[in-house]
C-alpha cells in the first residue's frame, strides 16, 4: 500500500475518533474511501486497528475530546504504519464502539467487500 492511499485510510478513519455524533454520510464517506484504496478488507481493518486506534483512542474517553479533526500533517507525525493482522486490543468498551462504526461502513460497502 502506497503511503497517499494508508493516509488517506487514517484521515477516513480519525473520523471515528472525534468527539462528535456520527452520521450515516461519515460512514458512507469512509466506506468510499476505503473503496478508493482498493485494499482489502483486511488490509483496511488492520491500518484501523493496529495503526489509527492505538493513537486516537485516547480522544474518546477525553471530557473535552477534539471535535474538529487532526490535520494530514498531525496524522502523518504520530501514527505509524504496521504489518500484519488487525489487533483489536485496548479499553472495551472503545473497542467496542470503534468496531460499531466499522461495522457500519461495511454495512455500506456491501456485498462488494474486498
């Protein structure tokens, strides 16, 4: 995976991260995203897990969490790449509401899940 196409996965993936509500565009903006990479399903579950959550999971038990969005350049600077299979590794209940918006994004990727 080239690196335009992995920062491109963490800037539609921080998406879950913010403190916001999420709607049904976000989820359908990250499932075009992922489309776009033309990786796989497995490939775009492991930059999530093992790359984008162990650096903005934090974000999401802060009481006054980042609501606006990290820039490419912020992104680029604190989250590395990986190898190998997604980890869903860290704080349950995190985990649990992460893998509920991924869940929705395939949801939107349908049938044609890489």
């Amino acid at each position: 995976m080239d690196a335009d196409t992995r920062v491109a996965l963490w800037e539609a993936f921080s998406e879950f991260f913010l403190d916001t509500e999420l709607d049904e565009a976000v989820y359908q903006h990250v499932a075009r995203v992922v489309r776009a990479s033309g990786v796989t399903r497995l490939e775009a579950e492991a930059v999530l897990w093992n790359e984008v959550f162990p650096v903005l999971h934090r974000n999401l038990q802060s009481v006054a969490g980042e609501w606006a969005g990290w820039s490419r350049e912020w992104l680029v600077a604190n989250i590395r790449p990986s190898q190998g299979v997604a980890r869903r590794t860290g704080p349950t209940v995190l985990v649990e509401e992460v893998q509920g918006c991924w869940d929705k994004v395939l949801m939107h990727l349908g049938a044609n899940t890489c």
